[in-house]
C-alpha cells in the first residue's frame, strides 16, 4: 500500500503565518482601544457622529484582523486532535468581533445620559458593525491539518492517474489551480514553481488548490491516444495483460 502524505506546514509557511497572526492582533488590539475610548468619551448626544465614526473604524479594523488571521490559517492550520485548540484559532476572528462591538452595545444601550435618539441610531450601528464583524470573522470551512492530508493525498492519487504514476505539477504564487503541463495556456507567461502536490500545498498554504481542467482534459486526451496506440500495436488475437 502506497505511504499516505502528511501535511507539514514548512517553516517558511510558519513564518509567514506568524506574521499575519502579529498584524491580526495589532489591528484588533487598536479596535479595542477604540471601542474603550469611544464607551468613555463618545457616548453623548452631541458626540454621536465621532461615536458612528469611531464604530466604523473599529469595524474597518475587526475585519482587517480577522482577513489576516484567517490568511494565516491557511498557511499554518491547526489540528483538529485538539477540539478548543482548533476552535479558538480557527473562530478566533468572530470571538475578537464579539469583544470589539458586544461592550460598546450594551454601554450604548444603557448610557443614562444619552438620549433615546443617539441609543436608537447609534446602537443601530453598532449592532449591524458586530453581525458584520461576527460573520466576517467566522470562518465557516476552516482549514485544518487533517483536511490538508486528505486533500493532498487525493490530489495526489488523481495526479499520478493521469500521468502514469509520475506526481509532478506546477503552479503559481497568487493562482489557484494545479498544472500538469508546464506550457498550460493558463500559466505560460507566469512565475511558476514545480515540484509534487504535497510540495504545492506546502508552498501555498491555501485550501482550494484545484487541478486544472484544461490540463486534465489534455492528459486524459494523451491517455486515450497511448491507449488507442498500445491496442494497434497487439496482434488481432494475443491477450493484453
């Protein structure tokens, strides 16, 4: 039985990771700050567009935080051996979105010397910010050690299907497809790598590495026609082993 594949992020993919996840919590540590500055100053009647605008920045920011962190997910993803491990990294965007707005909320909500126009518009806001923030930062399909093995090893059995066993691709830094064929009309004018799939998973860090169709189609066509050459070849009547 073929040895199964074993996604390893490489320490590059780690480095990079780490610091994504450093810019991740630099912009959810200045949205917080807004958030506090904004509940001790902001929440006034004649305060109320800096408030909105704070809340938009705070917004701005939350998201920021959790594109990055989810980027460095994709680099460096957890295992889902650990359940609350592989939770809080992988929905840590939506938790940060919850402590970046879900303060500011109720603090909006229960000022005493605020008017009920400024909670009405003002807390409006903050609510949609949080619901945008919350889903933005939840990651609904997210990568993991695991669904990397499998993919990879998949990938791999379907490469080598098609090339008669030999596990070789390219691609490219910002693409997300597979090639099999270095002259790919897809990539022909690119920077492209090479190397096996395990190699490109590796390289890319991202969980949507697909094969390209139109590579797929041209190894099926040159499968067909060495089978149809192999078929001429036997005498009418000789067993094909």
């Amino acid at each position: 039985m073929e040895e199964q594949k074993q996604f390893v992020a490489t320490e590059e993919a780690k480095g990079k990771a780490k610091q994504l996840r450093l810019f991740a919590f630099l912009a959810w540590i200045v949205a917080i700050a807004g958030e506090i500055f904004a509940i001790l100053k902001l929440i006034h009647d004649d305060t109320m567009t800096w408030l909105i605008v704070t809340i938009v920045g705070i917004l701005i920011l939350a998201v920021l935080g959790s594109y990055l962190w989810k980027k460095a997910n994709r680099l460096d993803p957890a295992s889902e051996k650990d359940k609350t491990k592989f939770f809080i990294q992988s929905q840590l965007g939506a938790i940060m979105a919850v402590l970046a707005f879900l303060p500011l909320v109720i603090f909006i909500f229960t000022d005493k010397n605020a008017s009920g126009k400024t909670k009405g518009i003002a807390g409006a806001v903050a609510v949609v910010a949080l619901l945008i923030a919350g889903i933005s930062g939840a990651d609904f399909n997210p990568p993991s050690v695991e669904k990397y093995t499998e993919e990879i090893n998949s990938q791999t059995a379907e490469i080598k299907d098609l090339t008669n066993g030999v596990d070789h691709v390219y691609w490219t830094p910002s693409g997300n497809k597979l090639h099999i064929y270095s002259d790919c009309q897809h990539i022909r004018n690119s920077d492209v790598s090479e190397g096996t799939v395990e190699d490109a998973w590796k390289a890319r860090g991202i969980d949507n590495n697909e094969i390209c169709k139109t590579c797929i189609a041209r190894a099926e066509k040159a499968k067909s026609a060495d089978t149809d050459t192999v078929q001429e070849e036997v005498p009418e009547g000789a067993a094909v082993e």
